[in-house]
C-alpha cells in the first residue's frame, strides 16, 4: 500500500449526548495531540445543544472541526466526517467512548509497523463505574456463547493478529483514507452494521484488517433491557442487509439467531415434545452462563439478569435478521439496490404503473394526497391564501412513483412573528402529511408581491408557471406578467441563457444518475429518458423549434420523442434496453455535446447584442484568503484526472459547497465515447472529493455558467483570482473557512464579468427565483446545512447590493460581501458579526430566518 504518512483524522458522529461528547474529547486530548491532524465533529444539523457543545470545543481546541449533516443515518454521517477528512488515516470513535492513555501512541505505532494493513482496530472495554446490568450485558457480549466470534470485540484477542470484519467494530476503528475512497466507504443504504460490510469488502479485496488489544477503548454497555433489546435487533436487521449486498460476507454462526427465533415461532403454533431437543440444552447453557456471572459478581442478580439476557439478545437479533432479510428480499426483488422504504415504495409504484389495471389505484393514492394537503391548508387559518399544483403531476408527461406532488403556495402577509410561527405550523403539519404521503414534494411558498415579482422578472419556468398551475385552494389563475419582447432589447439573450440553464440542469442530473447509479431498472429508464429529453427539448429551443405558446415554450417531452434525429433516437433506445452505466455513458456523450453546442450558440448571440456594452467589473479588487496546501492538493488531484482522461482535460473550478466544474476541450467532448465517461465515473468513485455535483463543460459552458445561468449568481466570474492556479477559502471564521474555491489551469477567457445591461437581467431573475424559493430551501432543508445557509446569505447580500448602490459583489468569498453589506446597512452589522463573521456554526437558524425575511421585504419595497 506504500509508505504511510502518520497523520490521522479523528471521526467522531454525535447526536444529543453532550456530556458523554466532552468525556470523550477531554480524554482524547490528555494523551498529546501528536499526529493528530484534525478531529472532525459530525453534527446533525437540528441538534443544537450538540452544536454548541461542538463550537465550544473549536474555540478552545484548533484542530476540532465541524461539518453539517441533514441525515439520521450513522453511515451518511461517518460519510460526511470521510469527505471532510485530511489526514490519510480516518479513526471512527463514537462520542460515547473513553480513550485511555497511550491510546493515540498505539495506533501511530501499529500503522508504522504494519502499513500495509487497510483498517486497524481493537476491543471496546466496559467503564470500570458501570452497573450491575451493564456488566451483565458486557458478559454476555463477551461469552462464546453469547456474541461467538463478535466476543473479540468486547473482551479482547491475545496479541496482534490479522482477522476479519467479525472481530473490529466502529466505535474504534482506523482506516486508511485511500482504501476508504476505493471502496465507497459507508454503505448509505444501511441504517446498522455499515462497518462491517465496508471491512468485509476491503477483506474480499485482499487488504488486511488487523486486531490491536492493546488499542482498547472504554464504552458504555446498554443499560435497560429496551436499549439491549433494541441494539441487538438492529444488529441483526443490518446482518441481514449486508447478506443481501454481499453474500459471500455470511457466516454460519450468523444462523443461530434466526433459526432460534424460528424455532420459538413454531414451538407457540405447534407446541410438542420436540421443543425439548432445543429449549432444554439452550436454557442449560444459558444457566451456566448466568451461574459464572454470580461466581464473578457474587450477586445472584447477575446470574438471574444473564441467563435473561442471552434468549432476549438472541431473540431480538434473530427477529432482526428476519425481519431485515423479509425486507431485502422484496426490495432486491423489485430491484431496488437503495434500502430506504421510501424509494422502494417509489421504485414499487413506478413498476406497478406499468400495468394498466393498478394505474387507477394509484392516480386515486395520488388524489388522496392531494386533496388531504388542500383541506389541511384550507384548516391552518389566514395564513395560506391559495394553493396550486404545478411541474409533476399537473403536467401530461406524469407517472406514479416518477414525479413528487409539487405545489406552490401564496401566503398573507403579516409580522415577521406571525409568519415565523406560521412557517413553524407549516412545517410541522406538512411533516407529518408527507409521513403518510410520502409523494409530497416540496411547497414553494411566497407573499403576492413576491409571486408576481417572480412571475414578471423570472425565467422561462415563471411563463410556463402562469399556465400549467391548476389552482386547488381558492379561484384564482396565474396572471402573466412576462416582459414584452420589443420592449427589452435583452430578453432575448436572457431566455437563451435560461433555456441552456434548464438544459444543464438536466444534465446535472443525468450525470448524477450516471455518476451515483443504483436505482431499479425501472426508476433508471424513467428518470433517464425525462432529462435526456428535457437536454434535448431545450436545446431545439435555442435552435428555434418550440412549442404552440410562442418562440420561448419548450416543446414537451411526448413532442420532443417525436421530432428525434436518428442518433438521439438510438440513444433512447439504447438506455431503455440498458439502463445501466454503460447505457447511461451513451445518453451522457450526446447529452455533453448538446450542452456545449448550446453555450456556444447563446454566447454568439450575447457577444453580438453586447457588442461595444460595458462589461461588469467588481466593485473592489478580490479579498480571498489564499490556501497553498489546498491548492497544492488540488492541483495534485487533476494531474492525476489529467493522467486519466488525458490532454483533452484541461482546466478544473470545484466550489466545495455547490458544484466540481470539470473542464474539457470542445473537441474531447464531440468525440467523447462512451469508454471516456467509464473512466470519469471511476474517477469520481475513488475521490471522495469528486462526492458532490461533477459537471463535465467545455469553455463555452463553463462561460455561461459564471455569467449567472444555473448558479444564480451573475457576479460568479468575479470570484477568480488572477493565476492560473489557486485555492481560497470564504474567510477566515471557522464556517467561513470550510468553504473553499479552488481553480486548476483556468483559461483567461472565463475571467471578467458579463454585460453590464445583461448582467442587470440577470440580477432581477436571479432575486426572482430567490423570492419564491428562499422559504423552500429554509424549511424543507433538501440541501446540507452549509449548503444552504451559504446560498441563502450569499445571494441576499450580493443580490440587494447590486440593486440598491449599483456594486457588483460576487456571492464567493463571503467575509468581504458581508462586511461590505454591514458598512451600507449597519442596522445589520451586530448581527452579521454573530451569524456569519465570528460564526463557528449555522445556528441559531431562527435568526438566520429573520434576516432573510428582513431583506426580502424591505428589498421588494424598495424596488416596488
């Protein structure tokens, strides 16, 4: 595996356990910090006590980190820690572990001697200040007869050896960086037992996993018979899980459970002599169990609660491992490879929609939903006005199971408390429908002068908004606002841009479909064959071709199947009969090509409308602080793109939070086959750094994109520095700082602002969009925590800038946009000094909302 630098990132998930968090730090940081290069914090972004307690720690220790995490899931958030990580080992403690001292010295010095290992771990002890119960527990956990080989993991193996996943456990577990992005990492799709399916692969690939007794940590046993009976149920679901995703990990000990369970299920219906055969030499065993634990304990309490403790453990697991391998099965059955009910239940309907004689069932579960979020929004009070369904399932290219149930409210105006509390009730209400429906998708929701601010100023979707929406609560239709053509000599080329942005949004999402591949067949060819039919259709409409409303309606996609060249209809094909990555790469070559012929079709008729207009300039000169190891970091990662993909590569732009731009030659991506795009999505699959959104572009592309079109943000070009290379961080606040923007081989072309006038349009769409949307991206939090709260913050202020004093602040980096926003509104500054420029995390989010909501009035008065 080669030579190992002994630099470690400490991985720690945490959720509402502040206490057991600062025991566990407090006796990380005893032993020395030597090696260490970070210790990263994993946070669940609705848990603010834990937050807090985390941001105590980075102001008093500078090599705490902490990263946002949306998700519930232990692997989404070790995940997270993994994408964050620096070091070139990841060691996974649980916050409810205590290290002793040597600990940190151990490790650097079995990684020195042992660097070929993959992963290296060692036993979690009980605390010496447990209870009776819990040394119970840890009895039997640590009994042959209880864990079998699992017991090594709680009482320890003499002496250093090479074992596999069965002997190592997450709460102590070091890994090494590279195997760890070879291999995935953590398996999303599992809610328990994710380790040990992330060792069994490195096992099967022959990197060695080595047990460490004398890397022993202190953790807590369970300490009620729910949370014993609960872990152990879980344990066994996640067994079964990783069977389904990887047989060959199986074990024959693993059977024992279930087949006791099984056994007791048939013993209740069918009761008879033959239990004996198995109850009275378990319950033996069991007895002598509990009879050791009184010898050691000399509390008879200790030999009752063990001899309970082994059936309920075994019960609960075998129950587990039957219930977890009931639900793989019909999921695996209906080829879902994605374990989360909610997109097997999708994947489930979107099959079923094929037979004609369920399609009824299922429009009538799609109504219901409907009609049950009509009558609660009629119930809440004044505050929602009107509710229209619109995109989905109000247009005629809709099927079950493909398309969330998306709608659009208008709400009435009032206090800044009365719409916060009800934005609360909202969210709270519309929850717990989604719960029962899981097809609601998101409610875009907005005040009257913010809807028609976004029908009269937004992009082609504001148009298309006033006539497809069907009103479900209140009479009213959509007016149309949209701008007379001779009246703006611009429109034109803002339509262009905004029918490339739709066009590039699909491809985002193919590729994403590509890149992430792992749904069913079916969900595969359906969502596959919409947004390659949506790149097309948009692109027809730069090229003229359009609908019946006029030279800016797309057609739709039933239309666009019928106008297909020979290529694109054979690529259509191909992905319906072959819906896996390599049908995919094929719809993604053409897909490429048509993108770029796009740009370069809307940037021709800019150049020419723009000819002799003033370009936009930054209205100070660029306030970045520079990071060299970063930026030596990523230079090294696109050299080695560039000895992948070779010389058609030719520069890179990654935005840590939104998007890694990845820039080609126009001639590599007309000729591109499908083998280049195999190599990009092992790229991607390696590089943990390449996780988020990977937008393969050409110049032309990658032009329009910095001039607003898709990222709205029309200053996004003034972000660059001058060299060629670079890596600069938003500033120099803890928050701040995790956000970074790193460029490789830029050309020059793509620095330099658009068309002062153009630019101008731009803007107000751009604050268009974010009126109808801001309150989505607040409440319904698709998006990381970071994610949003930098977009959010960053488009209100630049955006409100532009507008109000005529300055061109680019959204990136945010430190000098905020001070700026401070000095021109100082009733602002104490609070963008709390929750931006000293800020070491996104909470309070309650006053991020207030500001937000502030400026969006008083901008849209000002304007009016």
């Amino acid at each position: 595996m080669g030579a190992v630098r002994f630099t470690l990132s400490v991985v720690i998930p945490t959720y509402r356990r502040t206490e057991l968090l600062d025991a566990c730090l407090e006796s990380l940081f005893s032993g020395g910090a030597a090696g260490l290069r970070e210790v990263i914090l994993v946070v669940h972004e609705a848990d603010a006590a834990t937050r807090a307690a985390a941001a105590r720690w980075a102001a008093r220790q500078p090599l705490v980190r902490i990263v946002s995490t949306a998700s519930a899931s232990r692997s989404a958030a070790r995940n997270s820690g993994v994408a964050a990580a620096d070091g070139d080992w990841c060691w996974f403690l649980d916050d409810d572990v205590r290290l002793p001292p040597g600990a940190l010295a151990a490790l650097r010095a079995v990684i020195e001697q042992h660097p070929e290992a993959a992963a290296v771990g060692g036993p979690n002890l009980a605390p010496p200040d447990s209870g009776l119960f819990e040394r119970c527990v840890d009895r039997v956990l640590r009994s042959r007869f209880g864990a079998g080989t699992m017991r090594s993991r709680y009482e320890g193996l003499a002496g250093r050896r090479e074992v596999d996943e069965r002997s190592l456990i997450g709460c102590n577990l070091a890994v090494y960086s590279k195997a760890l992005r070879e291999d995935r990492a953590f398996d999303e799709g599992l809610d328990y037992g994710e380790e040990t399916l992330l060792l069994a692969r490195l096992a099967q690939r022959g990197q060695p996993l080595l047990y460490l007794p004398e890397l022993w940590v202190y953790h807590r046993r369970r300490s009620d018979w729910s949370g014993f009976c609960r872990q152990a149920f879980r344990s066994g679901m996640g067994r079964a899980k990783q069977t389904a995703v990887l047989p060959a990990s199986f074990r024959a000990e693993f059977a024992g459970p279930p087949l006791l369970a099984l056994a007791l299920l048939l013993s209740i219906r069918s009761p008879g002599t033959w239990i004996l055969l198995w109850a009275v030499p378990y319950l033996a065993l069991a007895a002598g169990e509990g009879l050791a634990a009184f010898r050691r304990e000399g509390d008879p309490f200790a030999a009752a609660w063990v001899f309970f403790l082994l059936p309920a453990g075994h019960l609960s697991y075998g129950f587990g491992f039957l219930a977890g391998a009931a639900e793989a099965f019909l999921r695996l059955a209906a080829g879902a490879r994605d374990l989360s009910w909610k997109r097997w239940a999708a994947d489930t309907a979107l099959s079923l929609a094929r037979l004609p004689w369920l399609r009824p069932a299922l429009r009538f579960y799609y109504a219901s939903a409907v009609r049950s979020v009509t009558r609660w929004a009629g119930s809440v009070g004044p505050g929602v006005r009107e509710v229209w369904l619109h995109r989905g399932m109000a247009g005629g290219d809709w099927s079950p199971g493909g398309s969330d149930i998306d709608l659009l409210a208008e709400i009435a105006p009032g206090t800044l408390e009365t719409e916060r509390e009800f934005h609360r009730m909202w969210q709270e209400g519309y929850g717990r429908l989604r719960r029962l429906f899981p097809v609601l998708g998101e409610v875009q929701m907005a005040t009257r002068p913010e809807l028609e601010y976004y029908l009269r100023h937004g992009p082609l979707r504001a148009a298309a908004l006033s006539r497809e929406a069907r009103p479900l609560l209140g009479a009213g239709s959509l007016p149309a606002l949209q701008p007379d053509p001779g009246k703006d000599p611009w429109l034109s080329a803002k339509r262009g841009a905004d029918a490339w942005t739709e066009a590039a949004h699909a491809y985002a999402r193919l590729l994403q479909c590509f890149f992430d591949h792992g749904a069913d067949r079916n969900r595969t060819v359906y969502h596959g064959r919409k947004l390659f039919l949506d790149i097309l259709r948009y692109g027809r409409l730069l090229g003229g071709t359009h609908g019946p409303e006029g030279p800016w309606d797309p057609l739709t996609r039933r239309a666009m199947e019928g106008a297909l060249s020979d290529e694109e209809q054979d690529c259509l094909e191909v992905l319906a009969a072959d819906p896996t990555p390599r049908g995919l790469a094929a719809a993604a070559a053409l897909a490429a090509r048509k993108v770029e012929a796009g740009a370069g079709t809307v940037l021709e008729r800019l150049d020419k409308t723009a000819a002799g207009a003033p370009k936009l300039r930054a209205a100070a000169p660029l306030q970045a602080e520079a990071d060299a190891r970063e930026g030596e970091r990523f230079a090294e990662l696109c050299r080695e793109i560039e000895g992948e993909l070779g010389p058609g590569f030719t520069f890179a732009l990654h935005d840590s939070v939104f998007q890694f731009l990845l820039g080609c030659s126009a001639e590599t991506l007309e000729r591109a086959e499908p083998e280049f795009w195999t190599t990009l999505r092992g790229l991607k699959r390696r590089h943990r750094s390449l996780s988020g959104a990977l937008l393969p572009l050409g110049a032309s592309g990658a032009r329009l994109l910095l001039y607003g079109a898709f990222s709205q943000d029309p200053c996004a070009a003034l972000s660059l520095p001058a060299p060629a290379n670079f890596s600069i961080r938003s500033g120099k606040a803890p928050l701040l700082a995790q956000h970074l923007l790193s460029g490789w081989g830029l050309p020059s072309e793509l620095r330099g602002g658009p068309p002062v006038a153009f630019a101008q349009a731009m803007v107000m769409e751009s604050w268009a969009h974010l009126a109808l949307n801001w309150r989505v991206l607040e409440g319904v939090r698709r998006t990381s925590d970071l994610h949003r709260w930098v977009y959010l913050y960053s488009r209100v202020m630049s955006l409100r800038l532009f507008f109000e004093t005529g300055e061109a602040w680019p959204a990136f980096p945010l430190e000098p946009l905020a001070r700026r926003f401070a000095q021109v509104h100082p009733e602002t500054s104490d609070w963008l000094k709390r929750g931006v420029l000293e800020a070491l995390s996104t909470e309070p989010w309650p006053g991020h909302w207030d500001f937000f909501a502030v400026q969006m009035r008083t901008s849209l008065r000002r304007q009016a």
